[in-house]
C-alpha cells in the first residue's frame, strides 16, 4: 500500500500513520513526522523531540529556555 506523506507528498511504499488527538496523520519519514507534530519551543522555536521542560502550561527544549522565559 501507498500512501502519500502530507509533509512533502512523497509517495512511499513504507509510509506509516500517526494518530494524535483522533486525527490521522500520513508520512514517509520521522523527519516529516517530527517536523509537523513536535510542540515548538517557547522561546527558541525549536521542535521539542524528547521529554523536554515544562513550565507553566509552557513546552520549552531546555532549562536554558524555560529559566530565559522566567
């Protein structure tokens, strides 16, 4: 089966699916994946991939970030 990513339209043999939040989600690599659904930073904007900090209902990738917001 093919599946088009809905990052950058790939059509790909071993594309795989996410659901989040009930939503389904199409993508050819973890690269799209990541780049979609990864929560940005709050202050640097970067995509959080891991644990990451939170601080107030606020996603941040470090302790350098979220002590920078305080």
């Amino acid at each position: 089966m093919k599946a088009n990513c809905e990052v950058c339209g790939n059509d790909y043999a071993r594309a795989f699916e996410i659901v989040l939040g009930g939503e389904r989600h199409v993508f050819d690599c973890f690269e799209c994946a990541i780049h979609l659904l990864a929560p940005p930073c709050e202050d640097c904007g970067c995509r959080i991939v891991g644990h990451g900090i939170e601080r107030d209902d606020r996603m941040y990738c470090s302790n350098h970030c979220a002590s920078r917001a305080a």
